[in-house]
C-alpha cells in the first residue's frame, strides 16, 4: 500500500497535470489555454508519475536495503566488502575491467549514497558477510548535499561509527580517501563538481580520515594524491565528467586499495 504522502502526492499531481484541459481555468479570467498533443501529455503524465514513484520507494526505502537483499544471500566468503557511492558502484561494471578477478571482494557500493544511508546499511551489507576487512569509501556526496546540508563534523561521525560497528565485528577497517573533482568536462549550464564539492572540504575530510586511522590503528588509502594534478584537482584523462573515475582512474585506484587491504590482514 502507497503512503498517505504518496497517495496525496499523484492526486495532485494528476490534478496539475489535468487541470489545463478543463473548463475550470476559464473561470480564472480567461479563456482555457489549448492542450497540449496528446502524445505529449502521455510522455509528461508517465514522467511526472515515475518522479513521484521514484520519491515513493525512496521514502519506503531511503537507504536502498532492498538493492543487494537478494545478492547478500549467495555470498560464501568475503575476504573484503566495499562500502560507497557510484565510484564504488561503478567500478563492478565490465566496462571499467571488472571487480577485482580472482579475489574473493564483494561490491556494495550504492549511486547517490552518502554516510547516512551507508552506516544504515553496514549491518546487512557487511557485517552480515563476515567479511575480513571493509574498504570505506564515502563523503563526496554529503559534501554535495545529496541528502541535505551535512556539516564536516556530521560526516566524520558517519564514517567514524561505521568503523566502530566493523571493528566491534571483528572486521578490520579501510578508509579510502575521498577522490579528487575537476572542473575540466564542465557541459554548459551544468554547475561545476569544483563548486558542488569544495576541494578544500574534501581536504579537510581526507586530513581527519588519516589521522583517525592512525589513532585507531586502520588503514588509509590515499586516492586523492595519486589523481591529482599540478593544479590540484582530478586529472583529466581520469574521468570524463569532472568526478567518476574512468577505466584508467580504476587502474590507478585498483593498486593502492589491494595493497591497503594486504595490509590491514597482516
């Protein structure tokens, strides 16, 4: 059964979507303006129902447990589970070289994510696998606001209990730097990722991560220095839109995080 939220929110939306074909707009002074072709009012009903249904399951679900429910059961062995966003996400797709051939790693990267919905999603997605270590990689999008405003403070707590959950588990511990942007595919009218995720922001994260890392004795993979360039920001043959890695930016990732999760088995 849809929420009282979402119940609401399609009967008005089909009355704003309706509402210019019928007689009531005359009464407003004037008469009712012509409506549209009928194709195009299809395409706007099914696209502004699809928003309001995509807003509906996001309320059901807010931190996407259903997404890897299913896949969660078939694990066996998990030698280490990748938390993040889409550069986690992505990095499972063929088109970038695949996930790790030949190691027992699992992706549960989600697109979109911040901290919020990870640390709700670190029981079922990586405790519940027993895995060895969990690689954390987390804290772009909450500086974008992705899920509202989230002070550098917010974010730290985030990424610090998610730590405390894995290492009450048994689970050792990986923070990943958070990448580096650029502002070098910018498409006109789009707002720059420089803007949308202050460089000096991520610094400031990055800097906390590490030395929380050393405090309690996790490890630190340091992305951000081995992607940027001369003027500090992602080089440009590493991503094509200013913030996801491209194959050649897994390549340089790939290494650095293998090499950290050797080190936190020792």
């Amino acid at each position: 059964m849809r929420s009282a939220h979402a119940a609401v929110g399609y009967s008005l939306l089909l009355t704003a979507v309706l509402l210019p074909q019928t007689g009531f707009t005359q009464g407003l002074g004037g008469a009712a303006p012509a409506p549209p072709p009928a194709a195009l009012q299809c395409a706007e009903v099914s696209s502004a129902l699809l928003t309001v249904a995509n807003q509906d399951m996001r309320l059901r679900d807010w931190a996407n447990l259903a997404r890897y429910r299913d896949a969660n059961t078939t694990v066996s062995r998990a030698d280490a589970v990748f938390m993040g966003d889409s550069i986690t996400d992505f990095w499972q797709q063929p088109r970038f070289g695949g996930f790790f051939p030949g190691k027992n790693y699992v992706d549960r990267g989600i697109s979109a994510q911040t901290t919020p919905q990870m640390l709700l999603r670190m029981r079922p997605d990586v405790i519940a696998l027993k895995p060895k270590v969990v690689v954390i990689l987390a804290g772009t999008n909450d500086i974008a606001g992705n899920t509202g405003a989230m002070s550098d403070e917010e974010i730290q707590g985030n990424l610090a209990s998610m730590a405390e959950l894995a290492v009450a588990n048994g689970i050792k511990v990986v923070f990943s730097s958070i990448t580096p942007v650029s502002a070098y595919h910018v498409a006109a009218g789009t707002v720059p990722q420089t803007t949308r995720r202050p460089v000096a922001r991520i610094q400031k994260i990055n800097d906390w991560m590490r030395s929380y890392a050393a405090a309690h004795k996790h490890v630190y993979v340091d992305y951000y220095s081995k992607m940027v360039d001369g003027t500090g920001m992602l080089k440009t043959e590493l991503s094509a839109d200013d913030l996801h890695p491209t194959a050649e930016g897994y390549a340089v990732m790939a290494p650095l995080v293998d090499a950290g999760i050797a080190q936190a088995l020792k």
